[in-house]
C-alpha cells in the first residue's frame, strides 16, 4: 500500500507560488512538510485554528506581545530573520519580567521566493525556539504577488507568565537609580549595515542577536524582584533612544558616562566611516536594567556571570530634571544632551 | 579606536582648556567663528564649550552644505523628479531640508511612481553614476552639493560620464566656494543695524575644505580684513589647539593664517583635485546662498564642453528664488549675527523631526546640532 498520494514539496529547487497561500492543498502540504515538521510540537500537531492552552499558575498574569520582522537583507552575520522573529518576541517578553511560553508566527510570503531559503528562514527559527524553550503553537501563512513584498515578512506573537512578585515598567526609575547595560551596543544595526553597504572588515560584525530571558531571570535570582526597576531591549533607535524612553515614562533625567558604555572597536570604526553613532544603533541581544542603588553590584555581578552578559557595565544613573534630559559626559570632559533618535533615514533592520 | 582616540583625550584636553583659561584675557571678550559644520559638530558633540572660560564665545559658521543650499534649487530637483520622471540621487542629508509647498525630497519620493522617477540617497557621486550605468532605461540626476571637499569626486562622474557616453545621467550642481562665503561673512551688511554685526577676532579655518584648497585662498582674511585665520581638523583636540592658537594671535595682536592641520594641510592643497575641478567646472556668476543671498563667484557650474550631462543645460532648468519662511532665522544664525535659542521658532515649530529652517536638517547645522547636544544648556538642571 501507498504512503502517500502527493509529490514532495519540493524544497531543493522549488519556489512559493500563488497556490501556497490559496488555503487549499498545496497551503496544507506547505504546513505540513515544512512548519509543522520544523516547529514539531503537540498544539501545532493539532492542526486546528488555535492552540488550546494551560491557563497560568495562580497569583501569575499573562503578558502579551508582538512584532513584525521585515529586515532585510533576509540573512545577515549573527542570524537571520527567523531567529531574529524568535528573539525579538521573546526579548519583548523577558524584559517585562515575565517567562515566555508561547509564540505565533504568521508568514507573508512573496511569490517566486525560493523554498529552499524558506526552508533555512524555518529551520532557523524552529532552532531559535528550540533553544529558548519557546514554541511556536499556532501560525498563519500568507502569498502575495510578485513585487508586492521583499522575499518574507514574519510576524510573531508571544504570551508569557509574569509571576506576581515582578512588576518592572518604563515608569519605575527613581533619581538615585543605576543605569547597566548588558554588554556592548550597536552590533546587530552595524552588522545589517554593512552588508547592506557591502563594508568589508577585517573581522565580521555580526548581530547580537539571542533570547535574553534566561539573563532576565539570573537578575531576578540575584536581586529583590523590587530592585529591577526598570528592564528594556534596546532595539530600534538604540540605547539613546531607548534611555529617553524610560526617562520621559519616569519623568526624570540620566546621567550617563560615554566612556562607560561597551562598544566593540569594529563597530566604533564602521560608525566613524559611515558618520554613524553607535549609541543609536540597534540591538537584538542587549539588556539596559534601571536597579536600585543598593542593588547595584550584585546586579552587576549577575549580568556578567552569565554568557550574554559578560561585557555588561554600569553606565550611569537616573536623576532629577522635570525636563527629562538623558545627558552624556564625553571622554573629552564636556557635557552633551543623547537625544532621541531624531527621523534618521536608516534601512529595515528588524 | 588606534588614530581617533588620541585626538579626543580627555587629559590632554582638559591640559589645552586650561592653558586657554591662562591665556585669556579675562579684560576681554574673544568671538571666533569656526567655519565648517564639520567643527560645529565636533565642539557640540564632545562638549567643547564646558573645556572653554566664559570669555571665549564660538560661533557657528555657514559651512553646512545643506544649511546653505536655497530652497529654490531643492524646488529644482523635485521638479525634475514629479514632473520630468528622472531618479534623483543626492547625499542624506539632502532628503530631509524643507522645500516649497510642505514638500521635502523625502515627502516628494512617497508621492512618485517608483516604476518611472525616484529619489534615493547614495554615498558617494560614483554611486549615482553606477546606477546609471547599471539601469540604462533610467534617467538619473545626481543632486551635487557641497563645498570643496565633495567637488572632486562630482568632476570625476561628469569625466567618465563624458568617456563613456552615457546618455542617461547628469548632475544638478550646487558646488559652493568656501572663501567667497568667509568673505560675504566679512562684508555681511548688518540686518538690524549696526549693531547686529558680529565682531568676529578669528576663524577657525576648514578642515577637508583646505586638504584640497590648501591655506594660500584664505590670505585675504588676514591681510585686507586683518581676522587670524587657523586651520583646524575636525577632532576635538584639533578644535581646541586651534582655539589657543586663536587667542595667542589676538593677544599678540597677530592676524596670520596658521594650520593646526598640518597632517593633512598644504599651503598649496591638492593640486591634482584642483586640476581635476578647473577641468570641469567654472566659476558661477552669481549664485543664491541661504542666508547670505547672492554672491557674485561664490559658486561653480559645469563647463559647456560637459553640457550633455549638465542637469540645467539638459533640462533647461531655470532657477527661481523662493523667500525662507518669515520667522525662520536661519540667515542670521548662518552668519553668526543670532544664536539657535534667539529664533522663536526653534525647539517650537522647528525641531529635528519638523525642520523648517535648513540649519535644523543636518546634524552640522547650528539649529540642529544645539537642539541635539545643547539645548540643556538653556535651561538650568538640577544638579545630579
């Protein structure tokens, strides 16, 4: 007797056509032989509309959250869009505090993109998931025309559980507080730049891309949950930026040491050519954490004891100023405002 | 960073600071104007000002290329773009400045058809002419500004543009003289009476400008206007040796034309660039500054032997003046008679994000680079 009674997909040298999005057999066999064989679990083994699942441990709350992917190039030093789709979610989970357990994936796919580079984008991201112990239990798959998109956009949704002891927010630094960063900034948006701009270096800047929630979790198992006051990715706009987010949500100011903060050499050297800052490029692996004073060292200390967090350092520390101002002090002795990212015509990185 | 690090140190700096405040007069006050964007950016952006005594005031100068470009030539290229279906190629900087009728380069590229006419941002002018080369059914515009740093490279396009025949690419040049811009600074007629005036006791003297002009063009400030000229490069540490070296000279009652920058600057700049530009520009009768208004050889256009892939010449462009917005106080700020926060719209109506004025566009302009790096300085903080 038969097996089957299809034809493979044909992942070598085939290419996604209209008929992947149509809903019927050839959407089914896409599902089917490249999905849910990558992602292999048992709410995806399903097959229904949804995922049924748990309901959380009593006294924990459910945090919720979503991004679209569409950086481009698809494939880049560090990573591709796949696990970038995996830890971007994950990261906006972990730095609410809470543990990660879900992820959605909805695919947008353009016709003509070869099933073979789809076939790395998936087993990528089933390989991000894997290791951050984050399934992924329900997607959505859909076709647009040729010229319509750019190869694969990814949209992924994640739900986690926030035990009831942590509650860290944007609005919770205190004049006083100190400012860590996990380690070095600006290496994810240099690595998507220069591929994009075909910059070659003696050694490669790859994206820092990786799930930080086993990180977050060594901080809370190092600090009273109340001394994280404050936990952030700081993503698109980069550490400036994301600075004079939690400072305005805080209302008060930063003080913060330019020398202080991490940046690898090859990514300061790419900055200098390109007239760049690397304090506003973006991160996909890098934790700023706002803790209490008295917090601070051990904080430290937990950062740097785990591998993501092995170049963590202090950088500075919150203060009063009802105009919010993140100001810098230059290695030169000067003073300087580290304004928000102001309308940079910079390229799809994340 | 091995090479960089060394010009933005702070001990040194602070040793340079201090021999300022030494040597200073403190009976008196001393303006100098550092010329190019490139040094504003650097003096905002490492916070030069906190190393400096409070009688040593900078002043910004007009040397941002996009500050001093008028609206009525971006209005050119956005022409060219809507209504001639050409790509428009330009530096980044380029894409943002406020045209007429709320447009921008950028706000005009969201409203194109991108199957005929586009604007992108490139690099370098040699991107500009690969495109070209590399898209032949396209009609590709470089938007050329800038002063003499960035005119070389321009000749170089138009030179190969010509030896290989391409006939879908031009340039739109907007190539500026910096000593025609110090001189009209010098002469400035003062816009609110006399007082207005900026008295200026030096300049700190272009960095990239004079790798390829040398020193020799700005004899003329110190000998008919008797202002000390010195040359800077564009670190921090080069900007304040040059403030010191400033100072000596008034206080010696010098006016000389020093170079600080003397790994990179000759007396007689670089004359195959300077060859290269004679072969493929010529001066400009006049030509419209922002903020300066019109200045007679301040400005270069392509000679007629290139006049296949001159934008004007292939287009037949004609320039019309637009007036800045009324409020907008970017002519008094370019020629340092105000200061950023004196504009009533500054931080208000024009900010980064809504810039209506062009020295809010580049991170070189004096608009830009205080709402950036020092408006704090405006309102007293608390101290940490």
């Amino acid at each position: 007797m038969k097996t089957h009674y299809t034809r493979p997909l044909d992942l070598r040298s085939g290419r996604v056509d209209m008929n992947h999005g149509a809903g019927g057999r050839a959407t089914a066999q896409l599902v089917a032989e490249l999905f849910a064989r990558a992602f292999d679990n048992p709410w995806l083994g399903q097959g229904d509309d949804g995922a049924v699942l748990p309901a959380p441990a009593p006294g924990e709350r459910l945090v919720m959250a979503t991004d679209g992917h569409v950086v481009s190039p698809l494939f880049f030093p560090g990573g591709d869009i796949g696990s970038l789709a995996v830890h971007g979610t994950v990261n906006d989970l972990a730095v609410m505090g809470a543990r990660p357990l879900y992820l959605s994936a909805s695919f947008i796919l353009e016709e003509g993109y070869p099933l073979a580079d789809l076939k790395r984008i998936v087993d990528s991201m089933a390989a991000a998931s894997r290791a951050a112990g984050v399934p992924v239990v329900t997607g959505d798959t859909k076709v647009v025309e040729q010229g319509k998109g750019d190869g694969v956009f990814i949209a992924t949704t994640g739900i986690g559980a926030l035990p009831a002891e942590r509650s860290p927010g944007g609005a919770r630094a205190r004049p006083g507080d100190v400012v860590l960063v996990s380690g070095s900034m600006g290496d994810h948006g240099m690595a998507i730049l220069a591929v994009r701009e075909s910059l070659a270096f003696d050694s490669e800047i790859r994206s820092d891309s990786a799930a930080l929630h086993g990180l977050v979790e060594a901080l809370y198992a190092a600090l009273p949950a109340e001394a994280i006051r404050v936990l952030r990715d700081p993503t698109r706009g980069g550490l400036a930026t994301t600075l004079n987010e939690i400072a305005r949500q805080s209302g008060a100011g930063m003080r913060i040491e330019e020398a202080a903060v991490p940046v690898h050499p090859q990514v300061e050297a790419a900055c200098e050519l390109l007239g760049l800052d690397p304090l506003y490029l973006a991160n996909e692996g890098k934790l700023i954490a706002v803790v209490a004073p008295e917090s601070a060292d051990a904080a430290l200390a937990a950062l740097r004891a785990h591998p993501l967090g092995s170049a963590a350092a202090r950088i500075g520390t919150v203060v009063e100023d009802a105009h919010h101002f993140v100001q810098l002090a230059t290695p030169l002795g000067g003073q300087r405002m580290l304004d928000w990212l102001s309308g940079e015509p910079l390229p799809r990185i994340c | 960073m091995k090479y960089v690090d060394e010009f933005r140190d702070g001990e040194l700096a602070r040793g340079i600071g201090a021999a300022i405040a030494r040597e200073a007069d403190p009976a008196r006050h001393y303006a100098f104007m550092e010329f190019c964007g490139g040094h504003t950016h650097a003096i905002s952006r490492y916070g030069v000002v906190d190393l400096l005594p409070a009688n040593v005031r900078m002043i910004h100068g007009p040397g941002c290329p996009v500050c001093v470009l008028p609206v009525g030539r971006i209005d050119m290229a956005i022409r060219l773009a809507m209504e001639r279906a050409v790509t428009i190629c330009t530096y980044g900087d380029c894409l943002r400045v406020p045209a007429s009728g709320g447009l921008s380069l950028l706000k005009a590229r969201a409203r194109l058809d991108k199957n005929r006419a586009d604007i992108r941002m490139v690099y370098s002018a040699a991107d500009a002419l690969a495109l070209a080369q590399r898209e032949p059914q396209r009609e590709v515009v470089f938007l050329a500004i800038g002063f003499e740093t960035t005119t070389p490279p321009t000749a170089l396009v138009l030179r190969q543009a010509r030896a290989l025949g391409l006939a879908n690419f031009s340039v739109l040049c907007n190539h500026v003289l910096t000593p025609a811009a110090i001189r009209a600074i010098l002469h400035a007629p003062a816009g609110a009476g006399a007082d207005a005036r900026v008295k200026l006791d030096g300049f700190v003297g272009p960095a990239h400008v004079s790798t390829v002009i040398g020193s020799r063009p700005y004899d003329f400030v110190a000998g008919q206007h008797h202002k000390p000229v010195v040359i800077a490069g564009f670190e921090p540490l080069d900007v304040m040796q040059s403030i010191l070296m400033l100072v000596r000279q008034v206080n010696d009652g010098r006016a000389e034309i020093e170079n600080e920058f003397t790994r990179a600057v000759t007396r007689e700049g670089n004359l195959k660039a300077q060859a290269l530009v004679d072969e493929v520009f010529t001066l400009r009768d006049s030509y419209e500054w922002r903020g300066l208004g019109s200045l007679p050889d301040s400005a270069l256009r392509i000679r007629p032997e290139f006049a296949a892939w001159d934008a004007e010449a292939k287009f037949g462009l004609d320039y019309a003046p637009v007036p800045d917005h009324k409020s907008c106080e970017c002519g008094t700020i370019l020629r340092g008679e105000k200061r950023p926060a004196d504009c009533k719209l500054f931080g208000t109506a024009c900010t980064p994000e809504t810039p209506m004025g062009s020295c809010m566009v580049s991170s070189e302009g004096a608009c830009a680079a205080h709402y950036n790096y020092g408006r704090f300085r405006d309102i007293p903080v608390a101290a940490a």
